[in-house]
C-alpha cells in the first residue's frame, strides 16, 4: 500500500502546497485534491473518513446478505476537506463468485471516479448517455436516484453514474455480471447522518479495487 497521497485522476506522485503553489500538484494534471493512502479497512478507519468529508460517503444499508465494508479513501486534504470519497464492499455475486462494489461520491472535476471506473475523465462526458432513459434507479439518502449505465468501459467491470445531492455518484462492479445488482433498487445511505450506527458496519479484507 503507497504511504503518500496520490493524484485522483492518474495515481501518479503529488507535491505538496508550498513557495510556488498554494494547493496540491501533479505534473500531469496541474492542481488537484490528493487521493490519501488506503488504510486496512475498520470502523475507526471509516469513522475518520465520514469526520472529513465534506461529500456523502455512501455504504448500502443494510448491506446486501453477506457482504462486508472492505476499505474507504477520499481524496482532499486537512485544510479543505474531503472532496470525493470511495468506499469498497464486497460479498457473494448475484450470479455466483465474489462480487465487489466500488461507490463515489465526488465534486464536479476530482476524476477519481472515472480512474475507478476505467474511462477518461474527469466527469461521466460521452460515456454518459443521458438522451436515453437511465438504465438503473436506487435510493440515496431516501431520494430516488437514476444512473445510466456507462459506455467504454473495461470488460471486467460495469460502471453506472448518475447525482445525488448535487454531486457525481459512481457505482463500479465488478465482475461485469454483478451490474445486475443495480436492477434491484439499492438503499444507499450516507454515513455522515449514520451516527452510531457506524459501529455496526461488518469489516472484510481490504478490496485490491482501492489500490489500482
């Protein structure tokens, strides 16, 4: 696991604010909000990452039957917050094997939702085909939530997009086939009005889906 914050869009090195700029740097894609280090995922991980965001952090709840929190990261600093935040569950596919999810939420521009889901960035663009009906509907924060399936992606996974309290919602899935997941109208809820419900999340293995 890389100890130092990365860029959202490209995982490549950052520089920190300092003499000649006053925000985060990557050489190739000029100011950014730092990915921070995955850590092992836990409770008291996740009870850290609610306490920064300044997006939702959202988690199925009740998760599906079998299915377990497996790590979270976010991109920003201590000075303004988290300005995206990926949280990983993992449990038995619909169709059989392991399944495993990936859940953005981002500010317009982050990019760290497109680099999960395997596209050019930063936002859903022309992957996003929003003339046509969206493909899924869940619920997010009690509100109905359409997300389009999106186009381009790698062949080992399905990406879905859509907005949720003003912001990028991205849902990856991995194998390809566990999309069907989508079909089924998920709950998700934002754990920054979870309270102590929080302790009660079931913690797996860390998902490898963080470290790509």
């Amino acid at each position: 696991m890389r100890g130092e914050p990365s860029c959202p869009k490209c995982g490549g090195r950052v520089r920190a604010p300092g003499l000649f700029a006053d925000s985060w740097q990557c050489d190739v894609h000029g100011t950014v909000h730092p990915l921070q280090p995955v850590v092992p995922p836990s409770v008291e991980a996740l009870t850290v990452a609610v306490k920064r965001a300044k997006v939702p952090v959202w988690m199925p709840w009740p998760l599906p039957v079998g299915w377990l929190f497996t790590g979270v990261t976010c991109a920003g600093d201590d000075r303004s917050g988290s300005r995206a935040t990926v949280v990983a569950c993992s449990g038995p596919g619909p169709l059989g094997g392991l399944g495993e999810m990936l859940l953005v939420a981002e500010e317009l521009g982050v990019g760290l939702g497109a680099r999960y889901a395997g596209v050019e960035g930063p936002d859903p663009g022309a992957h996003m085909s929003m003339d046509k009906p969206p493909q899924a509907k869940l619920l997010a924060a009690g509100r109905p939530t359409p997300l389009w399936h999106l186009s381009g992606v790698p062949d080992d996974r399905a990406a879905f997009a859509g907005e949720a309290c003003g912001l990028w919602l991205w849902v990856i899935v991995w194998p390809e086939q566990s999309g069907v997941m989508m079909y089924d109208e998920l709950i998700l809820t934002d754990l920054r009005d979870a309270g102590a419900e929080v302790e009660l999340v079931p913690c797996g293995a860390l998902s490898s889906r963080l470290l790509a």
